[in-house]
C-alpha cells in the first residue's frame, strides 16, 4: 500500500488588503446576488468573472421548482461569458452570498458541479482561473479551481 497526500491552499485577505482589481470583482459579484432568483432557498449567489481584455460578465443563482432545473451563479457567469465572448479566456472569478439580509461572514464556495464547470474552462483555454471566495470575515483567494478539487477528472484523464 502506498498513500499519497493532496495539499490545497488558499490564501485569506481582508477586504482592505485586497488589490482595487479584486475589490472590484468582488463588489461585482456581490452587487451580482440582488438578481438572485432564489424563492426556494432564499441563498442569493453572486459570481463575476473578469475576462482577458477587462471585460466583467457577472451571473446569480436561477432557481426552479423543479429543483435540477435550475442553476448556480458561477454556471450563470461562465456559461454567459463564454457563448458570449468565446475567444475571451476567463481570468478570475469572484463569488459572494446574501443570505438573511446580509453577505456571509465566511466564503461560499462552489459546488462540486461549478468546480467541475470551472475546470472546464481552465482546460478550454489553458490557463488557471484564480478563484475569489467573498466573506464579510475575509476572501479566500486561490490560484486555480485545482485547489478546490484535487484529482480532478480533465481530459487528460481519457488520454492516459
Ligand atoms: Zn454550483
């Protein structure tokens, strides 16, 4: 038997310390929760993504009754941006909550499928998304979505 250890780490800033880029992505993604569609859940998710040539293309959560029917924000903003400008690589993507009138203390992170989404978008244009975690209580800030999924599934994986 052999084990391996997966090590992921993600760097926590306060707001302050934060760059004036990365505020205003975040403040992008958090202005983005007010167009939440969330009746069910009442979970407002904002996520803004910063584009190669500037450009900010933000999306929230659109819930249904049907419940699968429905998607996250980051999906939202991905999808948006790259049928929107498909020759634009995805840069950064921010995220931020509001929930019970106010934005969480700690960051929401993404769910398993958005982290699957973002790695696709990583593998499409071949470059890491940095990853921007809002919370009123600090950001977490990653280099890449590989930090959020270790021995993630990529296109690799049917070549070897
Ligand atoms: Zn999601």
């Amino acid at each position: 038997m052999k084990e391996i250890e997966i090590v992921s780490k993600a760097k926590i800033y306060g707001y302050e310390e934060l760059s004036e880029n990365d505020r205003e992505l975040v403040e992008q993604a958090k202005k983005a929760t007010q167009s939440s569609y969330a009746p069910y859940s009442n979970f407002h998710v904002g996520a803004a993504a910063r584009l190669a040539d500037g450009t900010i293309v933000t999306g929230s959560n659109q819930e249904n009754s049907a419940f699968p029917s429905g998607t996250c924000a980051e999906r939202t903003a991905l999808f948006y941006a790259n049928a929107r400008y498909p020759e634009q690589c995805v840069k950064e993507l921010a995220v931020a909550a509001f929930n019970k009138g106010k934005f969480t203390a700690v960051p929401t992170p993404p769910c398993g499928a958005c982290r699957q989404v973002i790695l696709g978008v990583e593998e499409r244009y071949g470059r890491p998304v940095r990853i921007l975690l809002y919370g009123e209580d600090g950001t977490y800030v990653m280099d890449s979505v590989k930090a959020l999924l270790p021995l993630q599934f990529s296109g690799e994986n049917m070549n070897g």
